[in-house]
C-alpha cells in the first residue's frame, strides 16, 4: 500500500508527452517555497494498493508514468512494487522525482533498487532562490534530469538529453 494525495491522468508537466502521475504523501526535505507543502506529511494521503494504482495506469495506453510527491523515495518499497508491476505488466517509461540528490540515493537499499527500474530521475531539492520558469519539467537549476540506466551503467550521472522530447525517454 502506498499514501497518495492523487493521481492525475493526461498532464504534459511531469516528463515528455501524456502521463500519469501518482503524487505520493510524506516528504521529509520540506523545502522553503515548495509547490506541494501539504504533501509533505504522510498522513495526509491516501492508503491505494499497487493493483487499484495498475488499473488506472493500464487504462490508459498512451500515458506513461511520473512518480512525484512529496518524495516516492520516502515509500521506497511501495514505489519499488509500483514499477516491478508497471515493468512487468507495460511498456511505459517511469519518471521519479525525489528531493534526495542522485548520489545520496545510491547507498540505501530500497531507493537503489527504486533506481533501478526509473528510466529518468529529477533530483535535487527545489532552491526557490534558482527558480526559472526557463526550465523544463523541473523548478530550479540544482536540480537535474538523469538518464538513471546510463548512469547506474557509467558508474556517475549521465545527464537526459532534453532534445529527446517526443521520442520516448
């Protein structure tokens, strides 16, 4: 079971092209100027299973999938079960937005292996002060777009190319 504030199908805000995008509860960076402050108590959400979250995902076949929040790497485990199900049972790209630095993640179990099965991985925590609406799919310039498979292959961050917009990952 996962805590989650909502689901939204259909935005183009969250990773390239339509997206389902499953906004967790329980955040523990609350960062000063944060867009989603109420997600940052856990409680605040909503107990979903994998399945009733997989009906919704699957409903639509040309969305892929956004994990945001709060943090999904507060629910490591949950979101690990998450994307075992969408790897197993779709064809959809994972985005996973998370306040942690990509480096931070790489030494604690669960997160690793959440990692392991994003495609992209937006880290970092929102510094209002490095806001610019200039930036695409994330809020201030800290944070980075990482193509997570090249970088757990390379062995350090691999940067995701933003002029695959429309092509896929």
């Amino acid at each position: 079971m996962l805590s989650i504030l909502d689901i939204v199908e259909d935005t183009m805000v969250d990773g390239p092209g339509f997206r389902t995008t499953i906004y967790c509860a329980g955040c523990p960076n609350h960062c000063p100027g944060c867009h989603n402050p109420q997600s940052w108590d856990i409680r605040n959400g909503h107990e979903v299973s994998t399945d009733d979250i997989m009906r919704i995902i699957k409903a639509d076949p040309y969305a892929d999938v956004t994990f945001s929040g709060g943090d999904p790497m507060f629910q490591a485990e949950g979101f690990c079960e998450l994307a075992e199900a969408i790897r197993r049972e779709t064809t959809k790209t994972i985005w996973c937005y998370t306040g942690f630095c990509y480096e931070q993640l790489l030494g604690q179990p669960a997160q690793h292996r959440l990692l392991e099965l994003v495609d992209v991985l937006v880290d970092g925590p929102y510094i209002a002060s490095l806001r610019s609406e200039e930036l695409i799919f994330r809020g201030s310039s800290n944070q980075r777009i990482i193509d997570v498979p090249a970088s757990l292959q390379k062995g350090s961050v691999v940067l995701w190319d933003e002029g695959r917009i429309g092509v896929g990952v």
